[in-house]
C-alpha cells in the first residue's frame, strides 16, 4: 500500500484535486483529512485473468491523504501539529498543490498569485518540521553523551554527525531528499520520517481559462522548479474534478472540446508513481491475480513481507518469471519445461511485472 499527502496553501485546491483523483467523491466536508483509496491501472491484470480464470482481481492501490489547510497552519509557528505530523510522516510521498488559477470570489491567502513564492513557503514548512525534529534529537543525544558507555559513544556520536550535516543542509533551503545519503543514512532517514525526505509532486492548479496554455506553462514551471526527487505537472483541478463524474464517453468529448489529449490526472497518477520509483509484481493462481506494490530496488524477503509477514518468515525460495516471458510460452507449466521459471533467493531485487510465487514454510 502506498500513501501520498495532499498538501498546500489554503484554498488552492487540493480537495478539488482529491477528489478528482479518487473519482469525482465530493470530500467530507469539515473533516481534517480525506482518505480515499485510487486502483492503479494495469492492464496486465486483464491479460493474466484470461489465462488463470480466477475467482477475483486485485488492483495495487494508492490511499490519497487531502490535508486541510488549517490543521497546517500550525506549521507555521511552531511546526505540525502532532496529528498532522503523525498522519504526514507516514506517507511515502507528498503532493503540493500551488494555485494557479484566478478568481477573485477566492481570495488568495497571501493576496496575489505566485507560484515560486507558493512553492518555497512550504518548502520551508516542511524544513521547519525537520530541524524542530533534528533539534530535539541532538538535545537528547547531548544528555545521554554524558552518561554513555564507550561502546555507546560511538553509535551517539554518529548520529550527531549526520543529524548536524542535515541541519546545515537544510539551513541552507537543500531538502533531504536532495542528498546523497550513505546507506547508513538511508535507514536512519527512513525512521525519523523526514518530510523533506519524502518524494514531492507539485501539482499547479490552473484555471480553465490557461487550459490551451498547458503545455507551455507546465514546461515553463519545469525548468524553473524541477529538483531530484521533486517533479512538476501542471492541470486543472476543477475540470480534472468534472471529467472523474462523467462516463467515460462524455468525459472523451469533453476533454475533444477543450483539445485535452490525456486526463491530466492520468499524468498525475503516472507521475507520482515514477517519482516514487514504484514498481509492481504480480501474483497469479485460482483464487486471485493481484498486483503489489514496491519500491524499485525490493528485494525478495522484503516484497514477500507485503503479502503476509509469515511468507517473509518463513521464506525459502521466490519462484519468479518475468511477465513477458510468462506471455511468450503462454502458460506456467510451459514455462517450467523451459526452464524460465526461475528459484531466487532473498536478495533477489524484484523486477517491475515480476510473476512471484513464494515458497515458505511455518
Ligand atoms: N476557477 C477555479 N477554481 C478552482 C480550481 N480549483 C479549485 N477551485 C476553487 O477554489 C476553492 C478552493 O478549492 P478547494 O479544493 O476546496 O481548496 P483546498 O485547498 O482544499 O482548500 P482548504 O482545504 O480550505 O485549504 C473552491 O471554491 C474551488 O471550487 C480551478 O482549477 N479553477
Ligand atoms: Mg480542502
């Protein structure tokens, strides 16, 4: 399961963009936080269904978290709150949604329309939460410095290390997530749930009157706030909005009459997925044919670890074949005569459209 929060200035439209992203659901108005799960698609699925007939068929889902504005304004003083923080650090990636378009019936928070202004406020936002994070770390490594072992020493001094670099770095507007981090680093990042270490997606959200100008904005917005790990798509969140209540006929006709050649929210969904590096493997049998989720570079132990936690303790052995290969000899039994079944080990690094069967033993 993968999560992604919505976040952004107030009013810039990132319930619109919720729910147009979870198919035209109005949110729960007054809630603090939207959750609504997407199915991604993958026609894959389809194609194994007709081979193995089973009895159901699993899509890999994406749970979008819409984060009201004002449980963010606490930000702004003395970082997020604790609910908000405890709901952001466990999303895998963020979404920042920048406003765009012009109404003058919606007053703009800051007053006027700019983007880059937008974008760096919650840059710094998310900076603010990481350094009140560092800061509390460091004071409580400081304290058990004095009492520490030797043998504890080291591990503490360490951390203060790597803690005072990511401060400086961060002091200096580089989020983390623009560091080259040692492997070390890598596991430590991941248990302190950095927000700035958190892929991000910024969704400017146009008004329908720049629709023909898309492109050229969007390209425009890239080449001035692309960074690593940070993409930029461009759309309208109001018409992207309208487009996930209509069928699918009327919804081609309209996109027809505003010269729309893909729903910008297929982009968005595609775009958040290649910058988490997201990758699926596939599972077949009579029961079902689903499909994970991982991150790309998951090896065997810990892709087995999605579906049950006993697979990932008593795993022995991955049976894998690429999707491709599956479809060249047209059946598993196939495969296995031609020796393209293959039995991997626990670092086995999953290959995206993986056919996985796990051997394990309880
Ligand atoms: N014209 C136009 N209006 C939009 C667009 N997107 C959102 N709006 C309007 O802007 C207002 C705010 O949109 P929301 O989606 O509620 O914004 P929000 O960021 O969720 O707002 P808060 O949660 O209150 O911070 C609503 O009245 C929307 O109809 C757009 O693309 N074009
Ligand atoms: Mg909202």
């Amino acid at each position: 399961m993968v999560d992604i929060g919505i976040i952004g200035l107030a009013k810039s439209g990132k319930t619109t963009v919720f729910s147009a992203l979870t198919g035209g659901k109005k949110g729960t108005g007054g809630a603090v936080v939207n959750v609504g799960v997407v199915k991604v698609p993958d026609n894959r699925l389809n194609i194994l269904a007709d081979i193995f007939h089973p009895r159901k068929v699993v899509s890999a889902e994406v749970t979008y978290h819409d984060i009201e504005a004002s449980a963010q304004v606490a930000l702004k003083e003395k970082g997020i709150s604790g609910q908000l923080l405890a709901q952001l650090s466990n999303v895998d990636a963020l979404i920042n949604v920048v406003r765009a378009f012009s109404d003058d019936s919606i007053p703009h928070m800051e007053g006027s329309l700019d983007v880059g202004r937008d974008i760096a406020t919650i840059d710094l936002e998310l900076a603010f939460s990481d350094l009140a994070i560092i800061e509390r770390r460091l004071q409580r490594i400081d304290t058990s410095l004095k009492g520490a072992k030797q043998t504890e020493k080291q591990a503490l001094l360490q951390e203060q290390l790597m803690l005072g670099k990511f401060k400086t770095e961060l002091e200096n507007n580089v989020p983390i997530r623009e560091l080259q981090l040692s492997p070390a680093e890598f596991r430590a990042v991941a248990n302190y749930q950095f927000l700035t270490a958190k892929p991000l997606l910024i969704l400017v959200n146009i008004g329908e009157d720049q629709l023909s100008q898309v492109i050229s904005i969007e390209n425009d917005q890239k080449s001035q706030y692309v960074r690593p790990q940070c993409s930029l798509i461009a759309l309208c969140g109001e018409l992207e909005m309208e487009l996930a209540q209509l069928d699918e006929n009327a919804a081609s006709g309209f996109q027809a009459e505003f010269g729309i050649q893909e729903s910008g929210l297929g982009r968005a969904i595609k775009q958040s997925y290649g910058l988490l590096g997201l990758i699926s493997f596939l599972t077949v049998g009579s029961d079902e044919v689903r499909a994970w989720t991982i991150r790309n570079g998951t090896n065997a132990l810990k892709a087995a670890s999605k579906i049950h936690s006993d697979i990932e303790r008593g795993f022995i052995r991955a049976e894998v074949i690429s999707y491709q290969n599956l479809m060249d000899c047209g059946s598993l039994s196939e495969s296995r005569k031609k020796g393209l079944l293959r039995l991997e080990g626990k670092d086995y690094i999953v290959q995206d459209g993986d056919v996985i069967n796990f051997l394990f033993n309880v």
